[in-house]
C-alpha cells in the first residue's frame, strides 16, 4: 500500500503502470522508481515509442496483423506462399512461430476465439473475413495454430465446419503445447516441431 502523502506523480505513475497485465503494485513501484532515475532521454524516447504504436499501428486489410504498413510486410512478400494460411489466434502468437524462422507461409488472425460464455461469437472475430478470403484466392491449405484452450478447441472445431465445404484441406498443428497452453510463451523448437507433425483437421 503506497503510503498517504507520498509524491502525487509518482503515486499516478505507479497507479497506470498496475494497469498493465501481469504488473501489480510492487513491480509497478519498481518500473516507476526506475523510469524516475532514468535520463531524461530514456524517458522521451520511451514515451515517443508509446505514442508511435497508438498513432501509427494499424490492421492489416488482409491477414488482420498489427502493423505500420497496409498490407503488412509479410502479406505484400512475394517469397510467402500464398495458398498456405496460418490461422492464429492473436498477434503474439503470430510473432511466435515467426520467431522459429521455418513457416514460410501467410497468416490470418482472429483477435480472439469463441467463447459464448463470454458473449463472444463468430461475428466478434475475424472469421468472415477469413471464409471470403478463402473463397477469392488460391488457398490449398489452412493450418489451425489456435492455442490448446477449450475456447480455443471451440474455435477450431466451427472453422473446419464451415472451410470444409470450401474445398480446402485444413490441418492443425500438432501439440506439444499442454492443454491450457499459451503458443507466444511456447519455446521456438516446440513451435517449430508442432508446424512440421501438423496433421489434418478430423
């Protein structure tokens, strides 16, 4: 408990930071105490960076990325394969298996997964988006890199029932991923070896 009295800007500082997910009182008092000693340089480039993401990041038309570019890098890359197309769940998991440097594919990502629990169907994700963009390009495969969740089994199990009839050939990565897992704090090689025993959608 921040005691009463203590400097005003500080106290503010600490209250944002505890904000962020993962961050209670005591690390948000240690990130504040260290942005206090920081250089002043440190701080502006610091904010500078904060305000580039919310001025600058946008979506991606096409696969729904975060990106400063539209079309992102990887859409407009003439060396991805275009007919193969990674469905990720959000894009951390996207950066995930990017960082193993062995798909060389496309992604699409939903920016959540099913969950009528929580209020959450098909039309609150970017599914729509992705059943017409299988229907206007030349898509032979779509890998289900959705995290072992059971919103996440939810979410995969609706998107083979509606891209099936669409001809394409579905497949889900393989699982060495626990389920509950998370795919962005997965290790590369896990990752890497999940892509490869990819197995098709039953």
């Amino acid at each position: 408990m921040i005691p009463a009295g203590f400097a005003r800007p500080v106290v503010a500082l600490i209250e944002h930071l505890k904000k962020l997910p993962g961050i209670g009182e005591k690390s948000a008092a240690r990130l504040a105490f260290h942005i206090l000693k920081a250089d002043r340089e440190a701080i502006e480039g610091l904010s500078s960076a904060l305000m580039e993401v919310k001025d600058r990041i946008c979506l991606c038309r096409i696969c729904f990325n975060i990106t400063d570019e539209d079309p992102c890098a990887i859409c407009v890359d003439p060396r991805r394969e275009s007919s193969l197309v990674c469905v990720v769940e959000e894009p951390a998991d996207l950066l995930a298996i990017e960082r193993t440097g062995q798909f060389r594919g496309k992604y699409h990502v939903l920016h959540g997964v099913l969950s009528p629990l929580d209020g959450i169907g098909p039309e609150d994700i970017r599914i729509d988006e992705l059943v017409q963009r299988i229907k206007g390009q030349q898509v032979a495969e779509v890998i289900l890199a959705i995290n072992p969740s059971t919103e996440g089994e939810t979410t995969s199990v609706y998107l083979a029932q509606i891209l099936q009839p669409l001809g394409v050939k579905i497949t889900r990565i393989a699982y060495g991923i626990p389920m509950g897992g998370d795919l962005k704090y997965t290790d590369d090689m896990t990752l890497t070896r999940a892509m490869e025993s990819r197995r098709e959608f039953e």
